[in-house]
C-alpha cells in the first residue's frame, strides 16, 4: 500500500521588505543619548514638522514561535523587551541588528506614533518637535491573562506627562485608528498561546535597553 507524502509547509519569507524603499536606519533629525525616563533615549537635533516620517523600527525578522522560544527565559519582572509585532507571521527583535528606533522610551501622551505600512514598521511624529526634545510614543504593550497581578508595577511608566495612565500596558479599548499601528509585545512563556494579531496595537512587548 502506498501513501503520499505530506506537503511541505512552505516557510514564510522573514527577509526586510523592499517595497516601501530602502530601510531607514537612522536620521539626521535625531540622535541617541542618556534620557531621564529610562536608560537610553532618542532626541531632536532639528526641528521635526508634524508628519514626519522619522525612521524604521528595524531587527530581526522571526516568527512569533522563534520569539517565544528565543525569549523563553525571561524574567516576569523585567520590562525591558525589543519585540513588536508585524502581522500574525512576523516579529521584529530589535535586539539583534536593530536599529535607532529602538532606543525610543515610552510616552502617555507622545510626540510620535508607530505605523505599519508594507510590513513595515515605522515612526512618525504626530506633532511638531523642537531641538532637544525626546522622541516618545505610546507602547499599548497588551495585556495577557496569564500576566503576573503585579504586571502594571513592573511596567511602570516614568514619562511624567500630565496624561500619563501610569503603565506602558495597554488602557482601555479605543476606536479604530484611521491607520494601521504598530504594538509592542511581551516575551512570551514556553506553552503560551500566541494571541491574533488583526487588532492592531493588540501587541505584546519590545526589549528596552
């Protein structure tokens, strides 16, 4: 008796896509330099106008699977993290080859936003920003069940604005966004069920450094 052979499950393609351009590593509007919210922070060395298109969040391209697996170990109470969800297929660690963006602290009330455009995920300001100003966007970092009753504590937000919720996780569900944006994601336990990620901003967590 004979029996065919399974097809084999074509592997999804991680490589940087072109569509879009070149990548977008860096930019001569900002620099890297110490912040007092939190290690290393991202500033202005020029004006920046609204709409700006800053630069790319950029790293390692790996399935959600090869992130968990790689992370597998981390502590619950460590909030640093450089992951962000793509799609359902993609995360970008940042913590291998990453780029500038990673750099990015978190902000309540920030002076950029995240996009996703071409499986791409970028970073753009949502209002003018003067020399000297640190970059910052909400990282909405999701909330799982499994999460430690702690999990606000550890993810503490030190941005100090006026609107700061207190937590860089996730506040209360909002209206859809007029464009697709892009959410952190927290490393992942062995066994843990990956959640889908149509809801845009349905993240988990980046490592910070």
């Amino acid at each position: 008796m004979t029996y065919k052979s399974k097809k084999k499950v074509k592997e999804f393609d991680q490589s940087q896509p072109k569509r879009g351009g070149p990548p977008l590593p860096t930019s001569p509007l900002v620099e890297v330099r110490n912040s007092e919210v939190h290690g290393r922070g991202v500033f202005a060395v020029a004006d920046i106008k609204k709409g700006t298109r800053i630069f790319e969040y950029l790293g390692d391209r790996v399935s959600h699977a090869t992130a968990d697996a790689r992370y597998e170990d981390h502590d619950e109470n460590d909030n640093h993290t450089f992951l962000f969800i793509v799609d359902r297929n993609t995360v970008i660690d940042a913590a291998v080859n990453g780029s500038d963006a990673r750099f990015i602290n978190h902000h309540c009330d920030g002076n950029c936003t995240s996009v996703i455009e071409n499986r791409r995920v970028f970073i753009d300001a949502v209002r003018a920003i003067a020399p000297g100003e640190e970059l910052g966007y909400d990282y909405e970092i999701g909330r799982d069940k499994d999460d430690p009753p702690n999990v606000d504590e550890i993810y503490t937000c030190r941005c100090g604005s006026p609107k700061c919720r207190g937590s860089m996780l996730e506040a209360a569900p909002k209206k859809k966004a007029a464009k697709k944006v892009a959410k952190r994601r927290k490393p992942r336990k062995k066994g843990r069920k990956t959640r889908p990620t149509a809801q845009r901003r349905g993240e988990r967590s980046r490592r910070r450094a």
